[in-house]
C-alpha cells in the first residue's frame, strides 16, 4: 500500500513556474508507476504526466509537453512535476497517483491517490 501527499501548489502569473511535489510511503515505491493527473471545475480527471519504475521513460499529455517535466526520486520516495511557461488552462487541482499497471493516462489503472494541490495561474 501507498500513502501520498502533494505539495506546491500556489497561485502564479501565466508564464511562470511551478514545482510540485509528491511524497510516497510504502515499502513497495519503487514499483510503481507514478502519474500526475489535474482536475479543473466542471471538467473530468485528466493524465498529465505518468513516469516509469525507473524513471527511464515518461510520457506527457499533448497540452504539457515541453512545459512540464516529471522525475522521480526512488531512494527518497518523492515525485516531481516541474511546470514552466504555466497558463491559465493549466488552473486545476493537481494529483499524484500511483499504478501497480504499466503507466497509463487513464485514472482507473491508479490505485493510489493523494489529497490534491490547487494550482492556480493568472492571466
């Protein structure tokens, strides 16, 4: 079993950063694949970012790719979503997840979810 808690978010202008993080315990981290997935009002659940075992291969969804990077520390249990050039689109909350599967978008192959973090980007 998993335990998740995000941290991070904020409120910032259209184009700047943000890094939020995600802290894991369980003994079994390591093998699970870990996602970020956000939720705006009125809107469904949806996968932004999903990262491997090892970290060797991530995969984005087309709204974030080349603003947002995904990384894992497994020695420390800890998930990152770092995310630049933010818009206001990007206004959601935002969840960790983790996958015992093999790294989707799709929030049913997550068993495990955190509280959320609200991001909020001004225009």
């Amino acid at each position: 079993q998993v335990q998740l808690v995000e941290s991070g978010g904020g409120l910032v202008q259209a184009g700047g950063s943000l890094r939020l993080s995600c802290a894991a315990s369980g003994r079994t981290f390591s093998t699970y694949v870990m996602g970020w997935f956000r939720q705006a009002p009125g809107k469904e659940r949806e996968g932004v970012a999903t990262i491997n075992w090892t970290g060797g291969r991530t995969d984005y969804a087309d709204s974030v790719k080349g603003r947002f990077t995904i990384s894992r520390d497994n020695a420390s249990k800890m998930v990152y979503l770092q995310m630049n050039s933010l818009k206001p689109e990007d206004t959601a909350v935002y969840y960790c997840a983790a996958s015992s599967g093999i790294g989707t978008m799709i929030r049913r192959d997550y068993k495990y979810w955190g509280q959320g973090t609200q991001v909020t980007v001004s225009s």
